[in-house]
C-alpha cells in the first residue's frame, strides 16, 4: 500500500467546494472519481481542510492510500489526462504510511483579493468594492487579530467546533496595482472566518469604526458584532505547512 | 449631436470577438444593445479595430453619435448598469465631432501570455506551452520584426488588405512569476499577427529554428513559412494610441 500526498490547484468558480457532496461537482468528488478510474480502487481521500463553493486554490494539499503499482510520477501524469481543466494536480508523492494532509498541517495561508474598480477581466478572482478604503487604517486594524484569540465573533453562527481560539501568525494587507489584498496565515481557520475578517476591516477602512474597534469586537465572542462576510471569489487558499 | 468616445474593458471568453454578428454575442452587439436601452437610438459604434472571438481588451476605444442629452459621467453609470458584467466601460467622454476610434488611432498596444505550467487559475487568460522556451533566443529573434517590414509571412491567409506594411515599434518578452509575455506595439495589425508571430517566436525558443531564420520568414512574405496561429485566450488589447 502506498500513501499519496498530492498537491493540487483548482479554480472554484464552478465547484460548490472541496468536500465530497452526492449531488454536486466538488473537488473531492473529481478527484474520487479520477482516481477510481486509474486504480480501479474506491478511496477516502483525505484533504488539508475544506474550501466553500466558489473559493480558490493555488496549493490545496491532500493524501490517499492505493495498492496501485504505478509511481506517483505516473499517477500525477494520468489523473492531469482525466481531471477537468480546472482541477491540476501540480505533484504527487509517496509519503509515510502515517502522513495524514488534514491532521499534520500545522498551518495555512489564506489571500482575499479587493479589486479597487469594476473590472471585467479577472472578475472570478476578487471581490469589487465600491467604496474608497483607507488601507492604512485597515492595516491598523489587522493587528489586534494577530497572535492567539478566541474568534468566535469572525465565525459563522452554528458552526459545529469544541472552540474558537485559533493562533494568528500573519495577517496583512498588501497593495499592488488596483488590488488590495489580505495575506492571513493561521494554525486554523474557522468556517467562513476570512470572509467576516475581511467584510469588518472594510467597516474600518471606510471609516465607520476606529481600528481599536476590533478589539471589541474579538471581546464580544458574537457574530453578530463582525461585518458582513464577503463573496467567496475573492479567497484563495495558497499553502498548507507542514 | 454629441460625439462620445468610450474607453471600456472586455474579458473575451464568452464573445465571438469585437464586432457585430447577426446571431452572435459580440461586444459591439452588447454595446449597441445597451444605448439604444438608454438613449432610444440606433447607434453606428466606430471601434479602434475589431478583436476576434476569445481575445481580451483592456482598453478598448469606440465612439458613437448621440443626440441624447444624458452627460457622458452618466452615460458611462447607466451603460454599466446595462452591460453584462464581462464588459465595463471604464471611462466616457466627449469628444470633437471629427473624432474617430479607428482612424484617429495611431498605434496599438497588445499582450501575449504564455504560462510555463499547466495552471487552473487564470487559464481563460493564458496559452500553457508544454515546451521549455530560451527565453534570450526568443528575444533576440523578436529584434527581426522591429521596424517598418512586410508583415505578408505573419497575416492570416485570405485577409482582405491593400497592403502588409507594418511599423513595429516595440516587440519584446518579459518574464514574471511562472509567466513569458511578449509585448507588442505597431501603428497596425494584421489578421492573427500577433499569434502567428507568438507562434513562431516559440519555435526558436524550442530550439527549432535559429533567430536568424525570422528574417528569412519576412522576405518568404509567405504565410507557409511562419509558425502556428496560437490560441486567442493569450491575447489582450491593452491600449490604443491617439
């Protein structure tokens, strides 16, 4: 038995998702069926962590096992044959037998990209927003959401987890032509928890809260104090570490 | 009578081109759509020059005649209320009554992207060429098109012109990320010019042919002996110059 740890990019746009769904197209569901294809085998592929209907990837990180005999070389070559064009795998490997993609990361990188004006190309990647943003101010405020913090507040209501503290290694905005984009990287990420990061420092960088606002908002430990989630578009999920 | 020049942005993936068909979606034929919607008119739109099917703009040029009394700030909000969201008309203005996008147009200014990996972000923006490129070579060979010269070699077969003079004042590759782009800007161009000259670029960086056999393909004045017409998702008009 072989454990394959595959790295692979997608373009959400007409996915509803990584995860495995009966009805839906999913990344997952894709990859299942590939590889069932070439290996003839029915696998539970394990992937890093989910992405939501519409959410990028540049880096998505997932492992299976197979009794296949080809090499990973081959096994990458002929599932890039079967895949749709917008699934690639970019490498597979054989890893450890005890290599597990979602339990052994130790953290992910996350980039939302904000397109300053109403652009027709490249429209699936950002997220357009009308209003003039004082980024300096929104740099302000990412940094009370650095280091370890209860972000139940950034959560989608009813998510189903034992906590909400999550540990915050980088998180920043960067310009560069007529995109302004949010670099996080965390040890995890909360459903929908970029999105209502985004959707609030955009609160302060149009001036309707002060950056020490945030603050207050972390304290309230309730959704109902953080902005609105933006459009799944503009996320792309662009490394996992191990 | 108003006489307005629009500048707009298209992303060509899901048009047969620039101009007007009866039964084709066309950028011309939205366009044309969305003033009559606002003005009751039938408008004659006067582009810079015609894109073909799956060929990007950036800065598209057109003008029309109007007698509408709308101001062009509020010709340009009430278009882009219309339009579908793959055309954007970034700016409306008026202009003296003689002016016109196409013959006004002194150069244009177009970009040609190659991805060196199979990517599935962005590919309705790029060719994937599965060959390694000399990028150097390839600069060295583009020098042989700079300068006024018989373009005969690089227009599609058939085309219907007086003449294949062309000025070519700037050709050359520029390498960013995973990406090889060639940059091009003539006073005009032909039919498929710039993806029959990408398309034979490439073959000198494949090692081929040497760069100095693109001088040869010029005096040819011979379509034959130039390279493949490389696929139209690569290519975007950026500018056009008045």
């Amino acid at each position: 038995v072989q454990n394959i740890k595959l790295t692979l990019e997608y373009d959400g746009t007409h996915f509803c998702g990584w995860q495995l769904q009966p009805s839906d197209r999913t990344v997952q569901g894709e990859l299942k069926q590939a590889i069932k294809q070439i290996t003839g085998e029915e696998t539970n592929i394990i992937g890093s962590g989910r992405t939501d209907s519409g959410v990028h990837a540049k880096e998505q990180v997932a492992n299976f096992l197979t009794n296949t005999r080809l090499e990973p070389k081959q096994i990458k070559t002929a599932l890039n044959g079967i895949l749709p064009k917008d699934v690639r795998i970019l490498a597979a490997e054989t890893v450890a037998d005890n290599f597990n993609a979602r339990f052994d990361a130790i953290k992910r990188e996350y980039h939302y990209t904000i397109s300053t004006y109403d652009s027709a190309i490249g429209r699936q990647y950002f997220w357009y927003c009308r209003y003039n943003l004082d980024v300096p101010k929104m740099r302000q405020a990412a940094q009370y959401l650095l280091g370890l913090h209860d972000f139940k507040s950034f959560c989608q209501s009813g998510s189903d987890v034992n906590h909400y503290i999550c540990s915050v290694e980088y998180l920043d905005w960067q310009e560069k032509d007529h995109f302004i984009m949010l670099k996080i990287i965390s040890n995890r990420f909360l459903h929908n928890m970029v999105r209502i990061i985004v959707g609030t420092l955009i609160h302060v960088g149009r001036g309707k809260i002060e950056p020490i606002y945030i603050q207050k908002i972390l304290d309230k430990k309730d959704r109902a104090y953080a902005g609105q989630t933006v459009p799944a578009k503009g996320l792309c999920l662009i490394k996992v570490y191990y």
